[in-house]
C-alpha cells in the first residue's frame, strides 16, 4: 500500500502537449491527469461557469445556417478568435497546488531546452493578464444596471467571461512558472498539425473528448494566425 501511495504521489498532476502549427508557432494543450484534491467553493463555481459555457458553444455548433443561434454562433467565434490561445492554455494550467509536477509531450525533433524556453515565455504573461483581470473585475459591476433594462445581458456576460479568463489565465502563468517539468519526446508530434494531434491522442490512450480538445487547440491556434495575418 505505501510503494502504491509513493507511485500514485510521483505521478504527474499535469501533461502539456506541445504541437507545431505553421513555422515557429506551436499550440499548447494541458489537460489534469490527477485529482489534486477537493476544490473549495470559488474552484467550484469557476468550473460549474466553465463547464457550463462548453456545453452551450457546442450546442452553438450544432445551429443551423440562417437561425439566431447560428448568428451568435458566427459572433461567438469572432471573439474567440481575437484571444490569443496562450490565454485558454494558461487557463487549463490552473489548480490547487502551489507546485505541480507537469509531463510535457513535445516532437521529438525539439530539444528539450527549446521547449522549456517556449514555455516560460508564456508564463511571463502572469502580470499582463492580471492587469487586464482588474480592468475586466473592474468593469463588470458597472454594467450591472443593464440587467434591468431591455439591452441584452451579452456584454455582462462578455465582462464577466473575459475577468475570469484572465484570472484563470494569470493563476496558470504562475503556477506554470513554478512547475516542476519533465519532458517526454514524441515521435508523433513531429509533422505538426490535427493529425499529429489525433495520432498522439490515439497513442496515450486520451479520451475522445481529451483527443477533441487537443485537436479544437491546434485549430484555434490556426484560426488565430490566420486572423491576425501571421499565417498564409
């Protein structure tokens, strides 16, 4: 029972995967491997909000051209693709623990330096994110009187999303920049891309929703070059 207590204590809490988009760019996917213990009531109520909006954007997916939902459908992924994917994968990084041990799962045809360097660039963001956090917990109180009026609840919803997401997103820079890391090479991942992302899910054994969301990751950050003019 204790050398079963000592492995289940040794295993990473996180695994990160590093998958190449187009050049220089990769996406970066986190997903928890472990329970790190019993959330408290905010932790809950952050992931209830979280758990929450995933379900509806999927039902988004599903709208048919021409319906209003498919219009909000078109509007919600207009916003999405304005925020850079390092925010969303920042905001997977967040939990409990102070320190975490993380497995990161990067192509084999990257030094493992290289990877490390990447990833702690990202973590530099902490302070930006938590200065837009304020700005976003600032702002949203004072569009509260909106809720009486006949004006749409989307730009409550809109504040209050983008103050979660950039306090999720600075909780992850810190505790990314904390973590203890170590680096697994993949052949898998080396030609870059949805099907490197499909073929190493099906080699780790992920989830089919796990599998999903590394894939809609790579995605996003495609959408995302492309939006911004930093892919042809």
């Amino acid at each position: 029972a204790l050398h079963f207590l000592v492995m289940l204590a040794s295993r990473p809490a996180l695994q990160i995967v590093v998958v190449p988009v187009w050049r220089r760019h990769w996406a970066f996917y986190a997903r928890a491997l472990r329970e790190e213990g019993s959330p408290n009531a905010l932790q809950r109520f952050v992931s209830s909000v979280r758990e929450r909006t995933a379900r509806q954007y999927e039902r988004l997916q599903e709208a048919k051209p021409g319906s209003m939902s498919f219009a909000l459908r078109r509007v919600a992924d207009r916003l999405m693709d304005q925020v850079a994917p390092e925010e969303s994968f920042l905001g997977a990084v967040t939990g409990k623990a102070e320190i975490v041990q993380a497995e990161v799962v990067h192509p084999s045809s990257l030094s493992e330096k290289l990877v490390r360097r990447r990833l702690g660039l990202v973590a530099k963001n902490e302070q930006f994110h938590r200065r837009w956090s304020l700005f976003w917990g600032m702002a949203t109180p004072l569009i509260f009187p909106l809720i009486v009026t006949p004006i749409s609840n989307l730009p409550i919803v809109y504040t209050g999303w983008r103050w979660l997401a950039h306090r999720n997103a600075a909780n992850g820079a810190a505790r990314l920049r904390r973590a203890d890391l170590t680096f697994v090479k993949s052949p898998d991942l080396d030609e870059g891309g949805e099907d490197a992302a499909k073929r190493l899910g099906t080699t780790l054994g992920f989830t089919p929703k796990d599998t999903r969301d590394l894939v809609d990751a790579v995605d996003r950050k495609r959408r995302w070059l492309r939006s911004n003019n930093l892919m042809t």
